[in-house]
C-alpha cells in the first residue's frame, strides 16, 4: 500500500472480508490515492455455494474520487439491473466491478452485461475480469471500459493480466 500512496494511486481491491465483527463476505475496500480508507462494500447477492459460507452486504457501495462518484459491484452483484439503477439515481457516473467470468459461457455473458448496463444507465462500465484457474473456473479476462452507451473503450486480453486505462466519467 506505501507504494501506490507514494505514486498516489487511488485502489480498490475485491477480497475476502473477515475480522471486523461481522460474518465473513467478499468485498471490495476502496483506498483513496493518499491511502486513506474511502468506502468498504461487501457483496449483496451471493451466487450458488457462497450462501453456505458467507453474508451478504446490505449497503450499496458509493464513493466519489476527484469529484466522480462511483458504483461498486462484486461479480454476481453485475447481474442485477436494480442494483446498477440505484447508482446512477444516486449520481453515480462510474459502474466499477470485479468478477470471476468463467471460459465458455462467460465470455459471451460479459460482451452482453457490461454494454447493457452502459446503455441502460448512461455510466462507464469499468470491469476488472479474472484470468486463469480460480478454484473450479477459469476466468476469462478480457477486463475492459465501456463508455455510457456501450461502446467499448479499452479491453484486456484474455490470456494475460493486463492494465487497461480509458478515461471515464
């Protein structure tokens, strides 16, 4: 973390969540660019066997940087138009998601959320897709920007990690 304050990056990382007194989730801690904690979102719809160990989050996930104010979601959360409705009512300019898109299916299911929700909402859609094995998926990758509309912006390969930079917002 000293590293990206230092280079003044803002961060926002999807991970398990424990140790603060409430259940086990998976979520999302957005660090400003001076490291400070800005928001921490937690999950709200589990998919298949996450129910057996985790909580949902019950708070939508809000943050503004440089005065662009951001919707969080976390992977399955992406499927639901009710909660990217929510963030572009409240203001929101920037859908920004992680997620696990699995080979096969997943990449045709990506190609149509992500621009569907630019359409539908009028944001950016920013989304950072998992590449390689991840227990028994494999992620896609294809990480990408979508202007409001849809239009595609920048877009990872499928192969490697990759950093992809548009400008949003």
């Amino acid at each position: 973390m000293d590293g990206l304050r230092s280079a003044g990056i803002a961060t926002a990382v999807n991970c398990a969540l424990t140790g603060d007194g409430a259940p086990p989730a998976v979520g999302t801690p957005v660090y400003g660019a001076d490291g400070e904690l800005l928001t921490t979102y937690r999950k709200q719809r589990l998919y298949e066997s996450e129910h057996q160990l985790l909580e949902p989050g019950d708070r939508d996930g809000r943050f503004a940087l440089d005065g662009i104010r951001f919707a969080l979601a976390v992977r399955y959360d992406h499927h639901f138009p009710e909660l990217t409705a929510r963030g572009a009512a409240d203001g929101c300019r920037v859908r920004l998601a992680g997620s696990l898109y699995g080979t096969g299916g997943g990449v045709e299911e990506r190609a149509t959320v992500c621009p569907a929700i630019a359409r539908d909402t009028g944001m950016d859609v920013v989304l950072a897709d998992h590449v390689g094995p991840a227990g028994p998926w494999t992620g896609c990758g294809g990480a990408a920007v979508r202007a409001p509309g849809g239009t595609l912006l920048a877009e990872a390969d499928d192969r490697t990690p990759t950093v992809v930079t548009a400008e949003v917002g």
